[in-house]
C-alpha cells in the first residue's frame, strides 16, 4: 500500500536493507508480496492517520527478485557524484521501505511485523526515523518542499509514462540521501546569509531572485532542473528531519520521487559540481551525505504478483 502523492506525515521510518544470502530471495520476495496485506492490517487501526508503505527496489536485485521482469530503462545504482569539495557518494542497498503515517507507533508495529517475516534474510543497512518539525520545517530552520507540484501535476512528476517505458507505467524512481548538518556552523552565519544560500526567506517562505549567469547560485536554483527544451521538470521530496539532541545529531532524510531519474541526477551534479562547475551549492558546506541509493517503485499488483 503506497501512496507516493499523499501529504507529508507527521512520522516517517526510512529502511534501507540489503539481501543477506543468496538463499534469502525467496523469503523477501514472498514477504514483498505480504505487504499490502500488512498495510492493510496496521492501517485498519486508524482510518485517519494516512498509513502507508512504498516499497524500492535496487538496480542489483530487479533481475532475480523479480522473475526477470522487464528492466526498468533508468534502473542502475547510485553514481558517486564528486565534486571540487564534496561527494554524493553511493551506499549498499537492495531495498527501501518508506513507512509514513501521522502516528509514529503505527509505523512502528508495521516496521515490527515487517522484520518478523524477513528475519536473517536481510541485513540491515541503514533506519532512520523522521519526524515533522513545526510548519514543515527542516532543522536548519527553513519550510522544505515548498518546489514540489500539486494537484494533477504530482503524478505527471512521479509516475512513469507509457511513452517513457511501456513496461515500468505507473511506476517510479526514488532517490534517498542522508545528510547530517552542522548546525553550529550554520548558525554561525546571519540570517541573511542563510537566506542566500538557500533562496528563500527564512520566516515567510518568499523566493529570492536567482544569481546573474556564472554567479553563485542558490540551492533552489540549482536544484530547479530543465531540459533541453527549457521544460521544467519537477520532482516531489518527502523530506523529514531526523536528530538527537543529546547526541548532536541533526540531519535531513532526502527522499526524492521522480518520473525520470535523469533529473534528481542532473540536480545533484549541479549542486556537488557546480553550475557553473566550481560553484557547487553552499548548502553542502554545512549538510553532508552519509548515504546514496536508487530504487525502483513498481506498483502494487507487481509487488502482489511477486509469489505467483
């Protein structure tokens, strides 16, 4: 049970894991087909609370897990995107599971239930549990997702179109990153010069006006993506802050889900490389990536037809 044009949810878990054996793909792929059932039983408990699960799946995995299903044209792994000062670097991963709801223990007993069925089959690589913070705020203190479409433009963002891939339609691609933030030194700066950096003020949410050509440009502009043609195509980011406190921990989960994976990548070479190269997007000087992976979104009856 997924719903990739759904709200932002007031608790998210982000579970990254990869195939334990070779021996192991039959279990995962019986209990990738349990999990509308799954949804379906958690989200009973509470009708308004937006229950749902998307599930991924990595490049090396497709083939096997899926019978020799068509291969999604854009699928392969996470390219390391090196840049004059930082990395998008590329992490292991097979699968992702994007569990959302408004109540975090919902989540929670999904979550449960779902590693009681895959038990030593997967190894864990990475949990992350987020949350939303005020009026959809990150913790660097800014409204996140303010680019993303509405209405009947989300689906012509996210969903694959027959004349894309006859055999991946209705599907998507979802890039996850995540970044840890050094909060003291962003604070450090004025809040003018955060303001720059980002290309949005911070207490109304207002854009600012992009860089003349070849000046340093903000991370809003450098992440607005056009094609050739000079369409602009956008993506939709289900983005929640993750932290402790006690442990200095602050960082941002990037989820990002878009028709044509081409265009996150070309976003994040803009901002690790530069555009022009060389100017990369300031932001990173203060958030780093501890992790990258691409993964595929068939739709449910594919995930439902895995055990056939």
């Amino acid at each position: 049970m997924s719903n990739l044009t759904a709200p932002l949810t007031r608790s998210a878990t982000f579970l990254v894991l990869s195939v334990a054996k070779p021996s192991a793909i039959s279990t995962i792929r019986s209990t990738l087909a349990s999990v509308s059932s799954l949804a379906k039983n958690v989200a009973f408990r509470d009708a308004d609370a937006k229950f749902s699960c998307t599930v991924g799946i990595g490049s090396s995995i497709w083939d096997e897990l899926t019978n020799n299903l068509p291969r999604p044209k854009e699928l392969h792994p996470f390219r390391e995107i090196k840049g004059a000062r930082h990395t998008a670097i590329s992490t292991p991963g097979d699968i992702l599971f994007h569990i959302r709801s408004d109540r975090r223990d919902l989540c929670f007993e999904f979550e449960r239930q779902l590693m009681d069925r895959l038990g030593d089959s997967v190894q864990l690589v990475d949990e992350t549990v987020g949350f939303r913070y005020f009026d959809v705020r990150d913790l660097l203190g800014f409204v996140d997702g303010t680019a993303n479409p509405t209405g009947p433009d989300v689906p012509a963002s996210v969903l694959v179109a027959s004349e894309d891939d006859p055999n991946a339609e209705g599907s998507s691609y979802v890039v996850v990153q995540k970044y840890v933030h050094d909060l003291a030194g962003w604070k450090s700066l004025s809040a003018e010069q955060q303001e720059q950096i980002i290309g949005r003020t911070k207490p109304d949410n207002i854009e600012l006006d992009d860089a003349e050509d070849g000046k340093q440009a903000s991370h809003k502009t450098l992440s607005t993506i056009e094609d050739d043609n000079g369409e602009e195509h956008d993506i939709v980011r289900d983005n929640m802050p993750f932290g402790t406190p006690a442990t200095g921990e602050f960082g941002t989960y990037f989820v990002g889900y878009t028709r044509h994976l081409w265009v996150i990548e070309k976003m994040l070479e803009r901002m690790f490389v530069g555009h022009p190269p060389g100017l990369h997007d300031r932001l990173l000087d203060f958030s780093r990536p501890l992790t990258g992976n691409v993964f595929f979104v068939p739709p449910t009856t594919v995930l439902d037809g895995l055990d056939g």
